[in-house]
C-alpha cells in the first residue's frame, strides 16, 4: 500500500490530508514539527474572500468559499469583505477588479460604508457578502479531527522528511522551501514577516461588522470577539524568520483605526503577534507535481488558510492519480523557468 506523508500540519497540509482520505487513501501521515495549526495557521488574520485581482485566484477562492459556508458557524461568519477606495484611482482600480469578479460569477456589488465605519472621505466601495471571517486553528484542528475518523495518522513534533514514504506532500509553509530542499526539489519561496494587532475590549461592536479594507493602503481590520484585530504590510518588506513585533507602529494603526472606526478612539493594543507569509515571486501558490513522488501545496503568499479547501482536495486528486476538480496549471513550480507569470495585486 502506497504510504503519503504531508509534511506540514497547517491548514493546507491539514486539508490535503482530510481530503486524501476521504477519496480513498488509506496509508496517509500528517506530519509537523510542531503541533498541529500551531505554526504560520495560528497567527493568521483569517479572512475568507473571493475578491482577487486575477481570474484563477478568484475561481480557486470560489472552490473553497463553499466548504467554508457547509462549516458555517463558529468556524465560519460570512459577514461580508468590505473594500473602501478614498480616491478617484483607488475607486477605477476597484471597480475593474470588481467587473472581473462579477464576470467570473462573485456576487461584489457597490456598498456603502456600514454604521459606525467614517465615510466622509471615501469615494466609492464594493463588497461580497458571501465573504467573512474565520477561525484558522479551529478550523485545521476540525479537518485533523475528520481526516484522523478516516484512518490518517497524526504525528506532531516530528520531522517529516525523516519519515519514510513513497509520496510526499510539501505543505509547510515558510519553512516549504527547506523541506523541499531535503527531498531533492528546488521551491522558490522565502519567509516574509507580518504582524497582528489586537485591541484591548470595544464597546457595542456590530457581530455584522464586515472586514474592512482601504484599497489604497492595504490598512484592515475585523472583529474577533469584542475587539478587533489590525494589520497592514510594513513599511519596508521584514524578509527572513524573525517573528518579530514592530511596537514603534503601534501608533500609526492606533490612529488609521481611530480615524476609520471612530468607536475605537482612545483603544490600546493588548495583544500582538508576528507571523510569516510564505511568498513566491508572483505572489500565487505552488501546486500539484513538483518531483519524483514529491507534490506541493505551499508558497500561498498570506492565502493559504482561505484556498486551503480547494487546494486540498486538487492536490490530493492529483496525488492518486485523479483529474482534479480545480485546474492546477497556472500553479506549477515550472512556470519560474518559463518566465510565465501572473502577479497577484491584492497581498494583504
């Protein structure tokens, strides 16, 4: 029996799994160093949306909107991904992005700003409703649990590559690129960090309140709980593997949040957090076949909790020898060499 080692238990590794056992496979071992949805899965932000800027981002986000609704609540809220353009060219830039979505069937309609969120300055937003907000660790220790019912061995804190198998599946995040090195397989994905920011309480925040988004700085913010958790990229790129928090910008988000969110005057930070982004040259996952035996599902560049669900399942169809549901083409780690690249404008 053909024995499939997934190195990495985050919420791609965690789906490739699940869905590898429910089409059958019944020799699976879901492998991390840590614990499972303890590494890059924990620190996630947690949004769920189909609102790409290119076409195969957004069909492969529509794959996986759908398990994230059949999860539902408290995996899942689906209170809507609300982008805000407070210029003239930020609004052009969102309406063409919100055409090509429209075209490939994402429901993204003009919205005004909900109660609560400033909109003297802005000019024009779009919104998805079907987008929301989820819980990453719940949702990938939820998959682990369904993929272990189907017969999938969990092992944490060891080491995947020192496992033996006939298949591997690299899906381990930042740290990919290292793991694929052991297996003779060449990834081009480096770590990048990125940090989260947690209020202390709010009072009367709206359980509708959708992740809000300025289009033009990339400054986001949602709800968890009753305080709301903010991030933006940093001035300058932090390449590498120190998780570190940058607390001397504590007081520029303080401050783009109270401007935002007026009901977030006079909020602290209570809790913040530094995380790595696995990022690729264009900003889009590698998939599928990348050696002899060995398969990917990493470089997602700060996507893969939300494409983890069809990311899953094509990976694993591929892996036994199935026509994905999900067209990996555009994914393939030899799209490098070709020069063929489509770069992903939305990295939030």
């Amino acid at each position: 029996m053909v024995r499939i080692v997934v190195a990495g238990a985050g919420a791609a590794g965690a789906s490739v799994a699940f869905h590898l056992a429910e089409l059958g496979a019944r020799n699976v071992v879901l492998c991390d160093r840590g614990r499972v949805a303890g590494g890059a899965t924990a620190k996630a932000m947690g949004g769920v949306r189909q609102q790409f800027s290119t076409a195969d981002e957004v069909k492969l986000a529509q794959a996986s909107i759908r398990f994230f609704e059949e999860l539902g609540a408290p995996f899942f809220e689906q209170v809507g991904y609300l982008f805000l353009a407070t210029t003239e060219s930020g609004l052009a830039a969102l309406e063409d992005r919100a055409e090509l979505q429209r075209s490939l069937g994402v429901p993204v309609v003009a919205a005004e700003p909900p109660p609560g969120v400033r909109a003297d300055d802005v000019v024009g937003a779009a919104v998805c409703w079907e987008d929301g907000v989820a819980d990453p660790p719940a949702v990938t220790r939820e998959l682990v649990v369904r993929a272990a019912a189907l017969g999938v061995k969990v092992r944490e804190r060891e080491d995947a590559a020192e496992v033996e198998a006939d298949v591997f599946v690299i899906a381990a995040g930042p740290w990919s690129a290292e793991v694929g090195k052991r297996l003779g397989v060449e990834l081009p994905i480096r770590p990048l960090c990125r940090q989260l920011l947690e209020t202390d309480p709010i009072a009367s925040l709206s359980p509708a309140l959708p992740m809000i988004i300025e289009a033009e700085t990339g400054f986001h913010f949602r709800r968890r709980a009753d305080r709301l958790v903010l991030a933006m990229g940093d001035p300058e790129p932090r390449w590498g593997f120190d998780e570190v928090v940058d607390e001397t910008l504590f007081d520029d988000r303080l401050a783009r949040l109270a401007h935002r969110y007026p009901a977030a005057a006079g909020a602290r930070i209570d809790r913040a957090w530094a995380g790595l982004y696995d990022m690729t040259p264009d900003a889009h996952p590698i998939l599928g076949r990348v050696g002899e035996g060995v398969y990917a599902a990493c470089g997602f560049s700060g996507h893969g909790f939300m494409q983890s669900p069809a990311v899953g399942r094509a990976v694993a169809e591929e892996v036994l020898g199935l026509e994905p549901t999900f067209d990996l083409s555009p994914y393939r780690v030899d799209r490098f060499e070709r020069g063929v690249t489509f770069p992903e404008q939305l990295v939030l």
